[in-house]
C-alpha cells in the first residue's frame, strides 16, 4: 500500500525485504515489480526465481486431498 497509494518506493521495499527474509514469495514477487519498473531486471530475475521456489516447496508440503 505504501508504494500503491503514496508511491512510496523505499517504504515499499523495506517492508517487502523483511517479509522476504521470512520466505514470503507474494513479497518477492512485489519486490520484483518494483525492481523491474526500476530497471534492475537481474535482481527482479533473481527475486522471481526465489518465489518459484518456495511456491515449489510449499505446494510440495500441503497435505494430500483425499478422494483425487
């Protein structure tokens, strides 16, 4: 919101960074956007590549759905 609504860039990513250490990939993601808007496409690169993975993982860990 701090970056939507204010244009708050490095509010934006400051937040984005803390919940990036803590492995959220919608942050990463985010982060990415804002990275690629900025021309530094090799870090959104990187960033996105994290996402993947931890999207990755945690489907990996969901419990199966009994019955498919």
């Amino acid at each position: 919101m701090a970056f939507r609504d204010a244009g708050d860039v490095s509010t934006a990513l400051r937040l984005f960074h803390a919940a990036i250490g803590r492995g959220d990939p919608y942050a990463m993601e985010y982060a990415a956007r804002i990275y690629d808007a900025r021309g530094a496409t090799e870090h959104a690169a990187e960033l996105r590549s994290r996402a993947a993975d931890v999207g990755t993982v945690e489907a990996n860990q969901q419990p199966p759905i009994l019955g498919l």
